[in-house]
C-alpha cells in the first residue's frame, strides 16, 4: 500500500491538507449521524452500544501518531456521533409527555392554545389544554367543523364538547408520514374531530392574532385558488389551497414555493436592504457618513426575525433566517458572506435546537437545495460561465436563462432521492417549472403583495391586489400545465432506509470536497439509483389496522379490497406501491372469489401459485370452514384477532400481529416482509404492546412456504 502511494503520488494526509478548508463542513454531518443513529437503532441498549461505539473510535484514533489530520478527524467524528445521539435522546426524555394508548370517547373541557384556520377542508384545528382530566394527555389536537365554530373560541377561550380521541397516527405502511414522532416531539399526546355542539364556558378574552387577521385579510381581498396561495406566501399557512392545487404544486416541482423558506426570506431581507439603502442614498450627510451597509443589514435582520415570528416561527423559517443572519453579519464585517461554511453554520444551530428535525423531508430538501446551489457556484468553471461580461441583451438574457437552469438540473438531481425516500416519487420537470416559477414570485407575486399590504393602510391596495391576483393565477397555470403531463413525475415503491442514508452520504461527499476525489461519492450515489431502479413493488399491502388490503394484479394494475375506502387511504397506498393508476375491485379480479365475509385469491408469483385469503367482514364464521380455508391459504390476513388454530402454510396477519409491527408490504418473489415497527422497537411514541411470539414474518422465507398450494382457490 506505501509503495502504491509512492507511485501514485496520493497520500491521505496530502489529500487532508488540500481540503483543510472544507474540514469543518463535516460537523453537522458528524452530529447528524449520531441524531440519525438513534432513529434507526431500535432500544436503549443499541443506543448505548453505539455511543461505546463513537467514544471507541475517538479512543483508537486517540493512540495514533500525533499531528496528523486523520487523527484529528477521526477523535472528531467518534465524539460528534456520540453527542448526537445523546442529544436527541436527551430531548426523547425531556419533552416527554404522556400519550394515549388506545381510542376513547371522553368529554373533554379544554382550554385553548392555538387556533389555525384549515378552510380548504372547512374545518378549524385547535390545540387544547385538557382541564381536569388527569388521564388525558396535557396537549391534544382537535378538528372542528367551520359549522360548529364561533367567533368567541379563540386563545384562552374554555370549550367543553364530546369527542373520541385517538393516539398519534403512525405511518399506515412502510416508508409512509410518521405523524406519531412528530407529535411526540409537539408534546401532542392525542388527536381528534369534536362532536357537536361546542359549549363555550369562558369566551377568548382577546381576538385573533396578527397572522390569523392576516390570513382572512388577504382571502378577502384575493379571491379563488390565487387568495390561498397569497395567503400561504405571506403567513406560513398553507390551510386554503385545495388538494387540486397543493398536488399540481408537488407534481410541477413547485411546492417549496408554498413553505415559508429561504426564498421568501431573502426575497423581504434583500427589498428591505435595498429600499433603506436608497433611501439613506437621498440624503448626502447620510451617503457620505453614516455606515450604510450595517444600517441597511440591521433592518433587514429585524424584517426577517418578524417575518419568522409572523409566519408561525416553524423550523424551515427558523433555518432560513438564521442563514439569512448569518449572510447579514458576514455583508456589515465585509466578508463573503454565501459559502458552504455559512450553510454548515445553520444546519449545526438548527440540529443542536431541533435535532429531531433531521429525519423530516423539510430539513433535509431545504438543506439539500442550498448546498447544492453553493457548492455550484464556487465551482470555478460555473462561476466563469455565470460572472457578469460585457455582451450584448441577448447573449446575456440567455446566459441568465442557462444559469438558472443548470442550478435547478443540480438541485432536482440533489432533491430526488430525499422526494423518492419520503413522498415515493420525485419531479422530472421541476427545473424548468422553476425558471419562470421563481423569477415570478421574487419579483412579481412578493414585491406587489407586499406593496398590496402596505396600501391597504391607505384603503389603495387594489390595484396591486389585482397584478398579485394574475400573476398567482399564472403560477397555477404553470403547475397544473406541468403536473398534468405524464412525465412531471417518476413513481417509485417505498425504499429502504440504507438505500437512501447510502446515497445522502455519497452526495455530500460530492459536494462538499473540492479535489477531484470528490467524485468518489459517485459510486455509492449511482449505487442507489441502481437500488431505487431495481427496488420491487410490493405484491400486497396491508394498512396498520388491517382493514385495507391492496393487491398487485397480474399484469401492471392493483387492486383494492375495500371499495368504499377514502381518498387517503387510496392514495396512501398508491404511493407506498409506486402506482399511479386507479384502484380497481379486488371482487372484479377473475382470479378472486369473494363473498360478503371473505375472499380468496390465487396470485402467480415466482414461478409458483399463492392463495390468499382476506376477511372482509366482522361477522361470524363456521369454524370448521374457515378451519379448512385457512389451511389451504399461504396467507391470512384479516382485521380481526383470528383463533390459533388458524394456521395458513406462510403467513398470518392478525390485529394482534399488526398492532406490534403496523402496517406490512409483502414481496412474494422474494419473500419478505416489510414492517413499519422493527421487532422490540423502544422508541417513546411506539405503543407499548407485546409482540406474538411467531417472529416467521421477519424471516425471508421457510420450509412451509416452500409448499406449493393447490392451483384451484376454495370458494368461501
């Protein structure tokens, strides 16, 4: 290996010595890894066993021959990892708050904390404070219809209604929105719609806030789709736009236009900085005396401080005006204030406050987005072809053109794995969406919305009002041209978690090197692809209560035990299966035999025949049937606790299974299992419920299913 290195001319600590810069861009990276460990480790003991682990690491490094990067790095990182995951495991413990274990209805006299206005579902959300109810969670989140609200239930208002409470969702099927971690961190302990009426003991002794006046004003003033959208760029609160909008927004690549981001941020920071800055220019004693820069900066950092607090202060609006200080502070001292370093100095503010924002798309496309536009522009090469020159309209309009369509090619290459890993698909258009998408709201949409604003003061917003109004209307022309073509989006089946941590890592090794090693990175990122490519639909699904049940047809279709499921179930399982078509009737299968209780269906699959059977119903069976049936059956699954002598030759899904391992995607080809639990997962928001002994289903296969069933289905 030295005389390798000899001849190559490479040696690590060379290497380390050209990148010292880029060194300290790696922090946030160590911390993260610890947070992201503790996430995916299942219990206290693996937890434990890895902070040995970083500390073991530190330690040999430790004994290695002082002065040497290497050595450095490696004491850094093992230390970094442990104080991740002890970070965010410290936080699990002290933002700890009981939850619901199981559905209840109760009367609950509550007093509240929050009202958030969600007019596209016409239904109002409150954050409650139970009152004297000690078995209750302290925190609880309640939908309320538009019809049963009233003027007086606003902050500090007390309400008493009848309701059934639920726990915290947990994602309905593998790789699906974990709802239940993120309220645990809220300090929301149950969830729930209230009954009418709504008895209101004590009126709210103050009308609604800033944001919540803001919000209704600017639906008064814009009418249709184009007010929710208004509405969403000035507030935060994105509870108007209907679903055909907010899909046509995703689909177009287009909704981080939505999410109070660092665009919004920069957009009302840098107007802010310019008109002080002109307005200071008026007056020569001000030119020639005054420190214009930090003047002009000072006002744009206190724009941006309450534009967060304005717009809610969630965590991306946190993230964004942090770096939006940062730039800020680096402009008044006369530095060069955009660089990597400035975006690894906000992602280590944000995961020591938040860490439990890492796991969230949020955190990571935000992120994403800016250090790939960073590290785009401090390539020399695009920093050549992007620099001002002396050249004619033309040539300059297209260069801006290419410019603005290269950053959004690199932001939707860095954006696609993170879209595939949470959503399952990821936009293929979006790039050239965004060329005209952005330029319009930064330099249309947000100036006249704000000038709207500003002249309403005076009752002379109309006129602006009305440009906002178009120019909202052309962005929705634009999503829904581009989410409606067949090619706006690439569908994928849910991917494993090593598949996506393995091309995260493989990116930021790209991105954040600077020699030509960098591209190194590219093998584990092209290995993920080739993962993502390869990955195989599941051939049935299984939501976490059992109740609805998909199965992959023969040919490219799926379909749907349940007809009259919701739109969100449907849609849930559509994306965890990777399908973009319609559901049809698992009955209308030629291959299903179904009664009002159960159905059977025979599935060809890896060269052999799969019986299925599947309750439907909830009503008594003959035992010596269904005895028979399940025998005959490789797999059972129902809703209901079945009886042990219920014994398929493969696979028995129950609501005791399901109740420990949630929701399930099952590959017959391969014969696995996929389950949104891991066995023993000790998380704090998982319910404490104890899991069957049979532990087949985590197996890739056995002896039984080895057996190939009867080619002919039983009728039931």
């Amino acid at each position: 290996m030295k005389a390798w290195r000899q001849a190559s001319g490479f040696s690590p600590e060379q290497w380390l010595e050209k990148e010292r810069e880029q060194i300290p861009l790696w922090v946030p990276v160590g911390l993260g890894i610890g947070i992201a460990a503790w996430f995916v480790l299942p219990h206290r003991w693996s937890w434990l066993a890895f902070c040995c682990a970083a500390l073991a690491l530190a330690c040999a490094a430790a004994l290695l021959p002082a002065g040497g990067r290497g050595r450095r790095i490696a004491i850094s990182a093992g230390i970094l990892a442990c104080l991740g995951c002890l970070l965010i495991w410290g936080k699990a413990v002290l933002v700890e708050e009981p939850q619901l274990q199981r559905a209840t209805f109760v009367t609950v006299t509550g007093k509240v904390q929050s009202v958030n206005p969600v007019p596209a579902k016409h239904m109002v959300r409150l954050l409650l404070r139970p009152m004297d109810a000690p078995a209750l969670p302290s925190l609880i989140r309640v939908n309320v219809r538009e019809s049963d609200m009233s003027p007086a239930i606003g902050r500090d208002a007390i309400i008493r209604f009848r309701i059934r409470l639920m726990p915290p969702a947990p994602p309905t099927l593998p790789g699906g929105y974990d709802f239940a971690a993120r309220a645990y961190f809220a300090g929301i302990g149950a969830t729930g719609r209230a009954l009418p009426p709504v008895a209101i003991i004590k009126p709210a002794t103050a009308g609604p806030g800033i944001r919540e006046r803001l919000f209704s004003h600017i639906l008064d003033r814009v009418e249709g789709p184009a007010g929710s959208i208004a509405a969403a760029l000035a507030t935060g609160d994105q509870g108007a736009i209907v679903e055909q909008d907010a899909e046509a927004m995703r689909r177009s690549g287009l909704a981080h236009l939505l999410s109070i981001s660092g665009l919004h941020v920069t957009a009302l920071v840098g107007a802010v900085i310019f008109l002080l800055m002109r307005a200071m220019a008026l007056s020569r004693r001000a030119a020639l005396d005054w420190p214009l820069m930090l003047i002009a900066a000072g006002g744009g950092a206190l724009a941006g401080i309450g534009y967060t607090l304005l717009t809610g202060s969630e965590v991306p609006t946190i993230r964004s005006c942090i770096a939006a200080l940062l730039v800020l502070g680096g402009l008044a001292l006369g530095r060069e204030a955009i660089t990597l370093r400035l975006v690894a100095t906000g992602a280590l503010i944000v995961l020591c406050f938040w860490p439990e924002a890492l796991t969230g798309p949020s955190f990571q496309m935000s992120f994403g987005a800016v250090v790939a536009i960073v590290a785009l522009s401090e390539h020399p090469r695009f920093r050549a072809f992007a620099a001002a020159r002396d050249e004619n309209g033309w040539r300059k309009f297209g260069r801006a053109i290419a410019v603005l369509l290269l950053t959004g090619l690199a932001v939707e290459l860095v954006l696609a794995p993170i879209a595939f890993y949470h959503f399952h698909k990821a936009g293929m258009l979006g790039a050239f969406a965004n060329i005209v998408a952005i330029p319009l709201t930064t330099f249309v949409v947000m100036p006249f919305e704000a000038m709207a604003l500003l002249l309403d003061l005076f009752g002379l917003g109309a006129p602006a009002w009305w440009i906002t109004g178009k120019a909202l209307e052309l962005l929705l022309f634009i999503a829904h041209g581009v989410g409606g073509s067949p090619m706006a989006v690439a569908l994928g089946p849910a991917l494993p978690p090593w598949v996506f941590g393995v091309m995260v890592m493989g990116g930021l090794w790209c991105l954040l090197w600077r020699s030509v090693w960098r591209w190194l990175g590219l093998a584990p990122v092209g290995i993920g692809f080739i993962a993502i490519l390869l990955n195989p639909s599941p051939d049935i699904l299984v939501t976490s209560d059992g109740r609805h049940v998909a199965i992959r047809a023969e040919g490219t279709g799926m379909a749907l035990l349940r007809d009259k499921a919701g739109d969100y179930v449907r849609s849930a399982l559509a994306e965890s299966a990777g399908y973009d078509g319609v559901l049809e009737s698992l009955a209308d299968l030629p291959q299903a035999r179904c009664s009002a209780d159960l159905c059977s269906v025979l599935l060809d699959k890896a060269g052999r025949s799969w019986r299925l059977l599947v309750t439907r119903s909830g009503m008594f069976i003959e035992k010596e049937a269904f005895r028979r049936d399940c025998q005959r059956a490789d797999i059972v699954i129902s809703d209901r606790r079945l009886p042990g002598w219920c014994k398929p030759k493969w696979l028995k899904v129950d609501r005791s299974m399901l109740a420990a391992t949630g929701g399930l995607a099952i590959n017959l080809d391969r014969m696995t299992v996929r389950t949104v639990h891991a066995p023993n997962d000790a998380h704090p928001w998982i319910p404490r419920r104890r899991m069957r002994t049979d532990q087949s289903i985590f197996q890739s296969g056995g002896a039984a299913a080895q057996r190939s069933p009867s080619p002919v289905a039983s009728k039931p």
